[in-house]
C-alpha cells in the first residue's frame, strides 16, 4: 500500500508539472545566500501587488544575526513564536493521514540531491522539498527533475535567514525572490513554506499569508531527525534515536501521521535517508509528500490544479487550501480553510486512487 501511494503520487505530479519554464539567469536575481535588496524596483513592484502589511502584529525585532533569536523568559504578548513557546498557530504540524511519514527535506536542492533522487525512484516514494532560492538559481535542472519525478515542491525561503529577525519587506523579498525562480524553472508557483529553523510568529505568519502560504513546521523534536548534526552527532546516533521515536509512534492508535525533519543539503544527510527511510517502512507506515498529506487538490498558487490522491483517513480533498476572499486586503491576510481532517476508517483506498487517476487524467487533457 505504501508504494501503490507514492508511485500514484509521483504520477499525478509528473503529469500536473507540464507548464512554460524561463531560463534562469543567475544574475537577474540577488546575492545568493543574502538577504535581498528591498529598495530594489522588483521587491517594490511586489510590495505594491501584496498591499497594506501594517495590519501585521507589533511585535520587536531582535538583532539580525541570521541564527534564530534567544528564547524569553516570558513570552510576548501576541507572539505565538514556535521553537521557543511552542504555539503553532494554525500552522500544519502533523500529517492529516492516520499511519502516515510525511516525508519532507529541506535546504536543497544541492549536489546530493541527485543522489537522494536516485534512492526515491526505486523506492517509489515522492517527497516535499523545502527549496532555498539561492540554490534553485544554482541547479534548476536538479528542481525540474525533482518535479519530473513526481515530487513536491515548496519554499524555504532564499537565504535562510531566521524569519522573525527580518522586516515583513525583507520577508516579502525571501519569499518572493524563491518564488520567482521556482517559477522559471517550473512554472509552478509555491503555495507551502518552512521557516528556516522553524523560526515563525505571529508577525511572520501574517506576511506569509499576505503572499497565499501555508506554513508547514514538524511534528516536535522527536521527529527532528537530528541529521543536521552529523558528523558532530553520529549517524549511528541519528539513526538509533529516530528509531526509538518510530517505535513510540508504532505503539501508538496513530490517528494522525507525524512531518519529519530531514535534509538532502550533504552526502551525509542523504546517507542517513537512506537508513532512517527503511525503518518507518518496516512498521508498515505509509509514506507519502505535504500534498498528499494534507489531501490538497491544488498543492500551488499555480499549476498542478488537478486532483490529489488520497490516503487512508483524510476525508477532505480541499485540505490546506487559502481561502482567496481575503488575499489582497488591507489589514487582513488570507485564511488556511479546512486544514484539519477527521481521522475516519479507511475507505476503498484502490477504488479512491483509481477515481482520482480519472479526474486528473481528465483535467490534463481536456
């Protein structure tokens, strides 16, 4: 069953990927891994387009260092910061399928993403990518293939700066610059985000939804896979402690899957995959990208509009999706409708793929 869904996944995005792509031009965009210019005419042009941002909550900016702000001792008022109060807003934080790994990696694409790629396709297994803007630039062709193979894509902003450390224009040109590039080399417009180390608050999520994204963190620290830490930590370290966190997960009615933190940015991150992936699958648990997850029929802002499988449990194929009745007006961001799903019994699970295979082949081709 976990392959039937991850193979079905990797055709349904293959084929909702055909769109126009532009060249990138490496020196169209910004510095790579710097915080974009926000006085430049682009960065003002999509300012203009988002509208009024001072309806985002007040909340102090810290020093800028790019790293993630030391915790208070008290939390602020309206804050809601997530890796220090642990408030996630409605932030995604678990996967809505019951018995299900959301599978997602961030900080690519890089030169071991390749490799990572390679392991995925004999598994028939399709992930979400967190891309950073910087490297999009550098290996688009590493993104096309990503999209090729039927994965999912979404934002990770363009430098990885800590969020709550920058203006909301600074955030705008993130997300908007990693945006733009994913764009020509896809021609899909990115509708999730993860902030870099997690870092979001109230103020961040507001001038995230402004742009139509849905946040997506982790399901907690004990599905941080820990594999940014090698070599400091040991693979064998990394490998034995998600172990243990998947066998507390087996152990459990599992009526909501869990999203896990994991990296294709190093040959030692791609490595650990490639141990840690097995041992979810021999506890029988489904594996399967945020899209799939969340039952989202229209997993971007633009393109791949066609209906998503489903996966036992989610009832709702309109999960996750932004409401557009708000996008665009003063004072008010757009809302995350529908995100959560009743944790049902499991229907024809073949019959439902079968259906969903019709509908998209139907909207591909009409």
């Amino acid at each position: 069953m976990v392959k039937f869904i991850a193979s079905f996944t990797i055709v349904v995005l293959t084929l909702a990927a055909v769109r126009a792509q532009t060249p990138i031009v490496i020196s169209d965009y910004p510095p790579i891994n710097a915080i974009p210019d926000t006085k430049s005419a682009q960065v003002q042009a999509w300012l203009k387009e988002i509208g009024d941002l001072s309806g985002a909550p007040n909340i102090p900016l810290p020093n800028p260092t790019g790293q993630p702000p030391p915790c208070a001792k008290t939390p602020l008022p309206n804050e809601c910061h997530w890796t220090c109060d642990g408030c996630s807003a409605d932030d995604i934080t678990a996967c809505a399928a019951p018995n299900t790994w959301g599978l997602t990696f961030d900080d690519g694409p890089s030169t071991a993403t390749p490799t990572l790629l390679n392991y995925l396709k004999t598994q028939k297994l399709s992930a979400t990518f967190f891309l950073i803007g910087s490297n999009v630039i550098q290996y688009p062709d590493t993104v096309k293939r990503e999209i090729a193979e039927g994965h999912h894509l979404a934002s990770h902003t363009w430098s990885h700066h800590a969020l709550t450390t920058l203006t909301n224009e600074q955030i705008v040109a993130e997300m908007k610059w990693t945006e733009k590039a994913v764009l020509a080399a896809t021609g899909l417009k990115l509708k999730y985000m993860r902030p870099p180390y997690g870092d979001i608050n109230n103020r961040v999520r507001y001038v995230l939804k402004k742009m139509g994204y849905i946040p997506v963190d982790w399901t907690g620290d004990e599905f941080d896979t820990n594999d940014w830490q090698i070599p400091t930590m040991s693979e064998a370290t990394v490998i034995a402690t998600f172990g243990k966190s998947l066998d507390a997960y087996a152990a459990t009615n599992k009526t909501k899957g869990f999203y896990c933190l994991e990296h294709d940015l190093s040959t030692l991150t791609v490595g650990a995959a490639q141990k840690l992936i097995p041992l979810g699958q021999a506890h029988k648990i489904n594996i399967a990208n945020v899209a799939v997850c969340e039952s989202d029929a229209q997993p971007y802002q633009l393109g791949g509009t066609a209906a998503m499988p489903t996966v036992p449990g989610v009832a709702s194929p309109t999960n996750g999706t932004i409401s557009s009745s708000s996008t665009g007006a003063a004072g008010a961001g757009p809302s995350v409708a529908g995100k959560t799903s009743s944790a049902t019994a499991a229907p024809k699970v073949a019959g439902l793929l079968t259906a969903a295979a019709a509908v998209f082949v139907g909207a591909v081709l009409a």
